[in-house]
C-alpha cells in the first residue's frame, strides 16, 4: 500500500486564478466597468464579445465538456457571450444584467487581451438541457468534479475553485432574495457582488458570507491515536475528523472544544490551528463554508458518542490511519468519476444522476479509509500520520 503524504499547492477550492483583486474603478476590467460594458452588450450598441465568457449553472451544478481520449479530464463549459444568447434563443430565460454575476478576470500576456468571466443560473429552462448536450456539454454536480479532478493539473485544480467560487455566489443570490430589516426584495447590485433593498426607506446592503465551520483531528498524545468519527450518510468504512458549526460569541479555540465534547464526551485541551478550505459544496442554505482546520490534544480518553451527532467514534493508531491513506483508492475514485463526466456529457447516460459519485471510494484495499485528498480532513490526517509539522508537536 502507498501511504505517502499528499501535499497541493493550495487547498481545494482556493487558489482561484481569476478571483477579482478589488480592481480601481478606472480599471476597464473592474466590476463596475465590466458591468456597463455587458449593459452595452445587452442593448446591442457594441459588439466586444469575445471580452466575455459566461459559464451557465442549473441547480447549482456548472456546465461541462470532457476532452476525451484514454485520460478523460473535465473541463468547465464557457460559453462566448454570442454562443450564449445563441443558446438562449426561443428559451424560457430572458437575458438581463440582473441575471449575470461577475466573477473575475484574467489577462492573457500572450494575446495581449484580457477577458472577463460571468456566471448565471438557467434552471428555469429544462430545454437548455438537450441544447447545450448536443455541443456534448452537460450540468453535473460540483462534488462529482472535485473527485473527477487530477490533483496534479493545476489547470483543472483552477477550474474547480473557480465553479466554486460561481456556485457559492449564485445561490446565496437564489437564496437571498428578502430584506430581512424590513421584507422588501433584495436587487443585485455591483455586477452581482451584493444585493440592495428596493425600499426607499430602508436600502439595506447584503453582501455574500461564509459560514465557519471548525474541523479537527483530536489526538491522544500520549498513546499515538487519533479520534475519528462516522456519520450515518457516510459510505462503509469511511471515517474522518469531527467538525461543527462556530456559535456567536464563541472563538474557533472555544468551538472545538465545545464540538468535540458534545459529539464524543472527550475533552480537548490544546488547540493548533492546521489550515483552511473554502467549501462550497453543501447545501444550499448554505452556499459556502469555510473549513477551519485544528489539530486538538485530549485530556480525557472514554468516549461517550452522541449518537443524534455521529454514528460512531473511535480511537485508532497511528499504524492503522496510516494504512487507511491509500493513494490507489483515490486515483481509483478520481478515474472512475472522470470517466462518467465523460459518458454524461457524451450522452452515453443521459438523464443519470451523479449525485453519488462523490461516494465512489470503497475502500477494498484497506478495513478502513478517510476522505480523498480534495477534503481539509485528508491533509489534517495525513499530517499527523507523516509528522509534517514545523513545530513537531504532534
């Protein structure tokens, strides 16, 4: 079995390449001037198309192409701004600056332009579905992607931040759409980087938020075990670190304690912060996370689970992590799941749902495993399993 330590240049979903870097106004790409510029667009008196690039979503899944061949890789689906309104012809979804959320720009030293890229939600039309499926593109599930994706390709490692970064910022638009001071309807504003309340009276501002999440791998210093847990939705043998939502008023230091003493009766004494993810792969109602990693020392041992939290939580070894961080299975995982992004936007499974995909892992290889590399939980237990640490604590 390989158990070796896989390290990324940036963790899942960071790293966007063209994530805005709060431009100057003056900028000609900044989201102000993108934003006349599409207006412009949208009323016909000019014709910069080529400038933009829209990448359209339906339920929350990016549209994407596979490029084929023995090694199928997944690539995001943009669209030419006249592709697009081309697609949109005769469908449900009326183009309007309102719909078009600005999500960045790149420059391209090499052919001395720079382009500026959009985001938008088409779920009200079923028809784009086949339109877009006859160009072999198809809407699949951000997380089918990210375990699709070769973490080696900082190419595509650069794709999936930036659907993630769309996903995020298009449902909290679908989910924010009342003021909460005083009811009226929320409109976008600033290219879709926040919302405004219609009300004279009121005109609250709203602006996209992260909730923090803290992850942490508990360890018993003293007998080299870490703790892990199961939950009931989890796949069989999959264990990994306990996590839980940060309260008001409460430190992330305060939170980890608190998290792991409800879910497992142990508790925790030191806390050392790892690193960071953002996640936007969860519900809905809530468009993106922020994964806040820890490592966490336990000052108890007898675990006590709280079976409405977890299924199940136990002590393991050092040797027996290990051996559960076998590469094999996620490269497994990462071709099987590259594959049926491939069939789907083919055809060959029209209709499928991979909805479970993000389940391909199974764990032959070894009694037990823990998520693939795309999860901050993988890096939290491959760390400590390999002692890459810099204050060797652990």
């Amino acid at each position: 079995m390989s158990t070796m330590s896989i390290n990324l240049k940036s963790p899942v979903f960071a790293g966007n390449p063209i994530r805005s870097k709060t431009p100057k106004p003056s900028d000609p790409f900044s989201p102000s001037s993108a934003f006349q510029t599409l207006k412009l667009l949208l009323s016909g008196q000019t014709h910069a198309q080529d400038q933009f690039q829209v990448l359209p979503f339906r339920k929350g899944r990016p549209l994407a192409g596979s490029t084929g061949g023995l090694t199928k890789k997944w690539h995001l689906g943009w669209l030419s701004f006249g592709d697009f309104k081309g697609v949109l012809e005769g469908s449900e979804v009326k183009l309007s600056d309102d719909l078009l959320v600005y999500l960045g720009y790149k420059v391209k030293e090499q052919e001395e332009t720079s382009v500026v890229y959009w985001a938008i939600d088409v779920s009200e039309d079923a028809s784009l579905v086949d339109k877009l499926g006859s160009k072999e593109f198809c809407f699949v599930e951000l997380r089918t992607l990210m375990v699709a994706t070769d973490w080696a390709d900082d190419a595509a490692m650069g794709e999936l931040a930036i659907a993630g970064h769309a996903r995020a910022l298009l449902e909290w638009h679908n989910t924010s759409r009342f003021c909460g001071s005083c009811g009226e309807m929320l409109i976008p504003a600033e290219a879709g980087r926040r919302k405004q309340c219609i009300k004279d009276s009121c005109k609250k501002r709203l602006y996209p938020r992260v909730d923090p999440v803290v992850i942490m791998l508990v360890i018993d210093k003293n007998n080299d075990r870490a703790l892990l847990g199961k939950q009931s939705r989890f796949v069989p043998r999959m264990w990994s670190c306990l996590a839980g939502f940060l309260e008001p008023g409460e430190s992330l230091e305060e939170a980890v304690r608190r998290e792991t003493f409800e879910e497992t009766g142990i508790k925790v004494g030191e806390v050392v912060y790892h690193s960071s993810q953002p996640w936007p792969v969860g519900p809905s109602s809530m468009p993106c996370q922020l994964m806040i990693g820890f490592f966490a020392y336990a000052t108890s041992l007898d675990i006590n689970v709280d079976k409405s939290e977890l299924e199940d939580a136990k002590w393991h070894s050092r040797e027996d992590v290990k051996n559960a961080l076998t590469f094999a299975e996620y490269e497994k995982a990462q071709k099987t799941s590259a594959d049926k992004v491939d069939q789907m936007c083919k055809g060959v499974k029209k209709g499928q749902s991979l909805a479970s995909d993000f389940n391909v892992e199974s764990g032959e290889l070894a009694p037990m495993f823990v998520p693939g590399p795309f999860a901050i939980a993988h890096h939290l237990i491959a760390s400590w399993v390999h002692q890459v640490s810099s204050n060797s604590r652990l």
